[in-house]
C-alpha cells in the first residue's frame, strides 16, 4: 500500500507561490463535519502560512459532497475567485449510493472549472472507513485540507502567469 506509515501533506513550501494577492473560495461538506472540519482547518492554516488574506477567503457550507460543485458555482457567480477548494468526505457504506455520490462529485467538480475557466480543487476524501477519513483529515497521512490549499494556489499562480 502506497500509503503506509507515510505523510501524504509533506511537501516543499520553498515551491509554493506567494498568495498574498489571490483569492480563494472554500466549499465545505457538512456530512461528515468531524473529518470534514479538519479539512478546512487545514486547508485554511495553509493558505494564511502562504501569506493568502483572511479577507480574501470566503467560506461556504453545503450539506454533502453532492453539493460541493454547485456550492462552487454559486461562489464563483458571486464572487471574483482565483480558485475554488472543494472539501467532502465520503464513507463507503453498505450500499452503491458511495459509488454515485463520488462519481457525481468529482465529475461536477470537475465540470465548474472548465465552466468557468477557474481551478477549482477536489479535496474530497472517498475512503472505504471512518479510520482512513481520521487518517487523511490530520491523522498519520496527513491532511488533504493542506493538499488542496497548496493545489489550489499552485493552479492559481499558474492562471494569473
């Protein structure tokens, strides 16, 4: 397993542009908040360590990761965002409803970014248990909170050149 005893977040903050000009939109999933609060509180500590200006991050709940893209069209309608951080965890249950909730959320997360020209940043855990979610939300690899915050600033230097 490629993840074993390894720290997925681990990465060169020397590579990651300044944000102190960017602005960024943060969708955060409701379900699942214990997994899905670690999330934002990494991906939000990461875009301020990258100097990005608290009052240039704009913070928006739905209620599940089937959410999550309109959440992220809705803020781009709204606001002028130079990336989009979409936060969810989804836990495989008993039934296929995990199999089309994920496709339906990566494919609308997908689809609001080439809509609207704009990076828009799939931090969505798909975990077969509550363990590995707690082990990729701040546990023993990591936090994709913090994968998604420098994704997200990375895309956005990329747009702007």
């Amino acid at each position: 397993m490629a993840t074993v005893n390894k720290n997925l977040s681990d990465y060169n903050i020397e590579e990651i542009p300044d944000a102190k000009s960017l602005r960024f939109g943060i969708v955060v999933s409701e379900w699942n908040h214990n997994i899905t609060g670690n999330l934002l509180k990494g991906a939000y500590e990461t875009l301020l360590k990258h100097n990005a200006q608290d009052e240039n991050i704009i913070i928006q709940y739905v209620p599940g990761s089937f959410e999550l893209p309109l959440g992220a069209q809705i803020l781009l309608e709204k606001h002028s965002l130079d990336a989009v951080i979409c936060l969810g965890s989804v836990i495989q249950g008993e039934t296929k409803h995990f199999d089309f909730v994920c496709q339906a959320t990566a494919l609308g997360i997908k689809d609001v970014g080439l809509k609207y020209n704009t990076p828009v940043i799939f931090g969505v855990l798909t975990d077969n248990t509550l363990q590995q979610a707690i082990d990729r939300s701040g546990g023993k690899h990591g936090n994709k909170g913090i994968e998604a915050a420098v994704t997200a600033i990375k895309m956005a230097a990329i747009k702007k050149g």
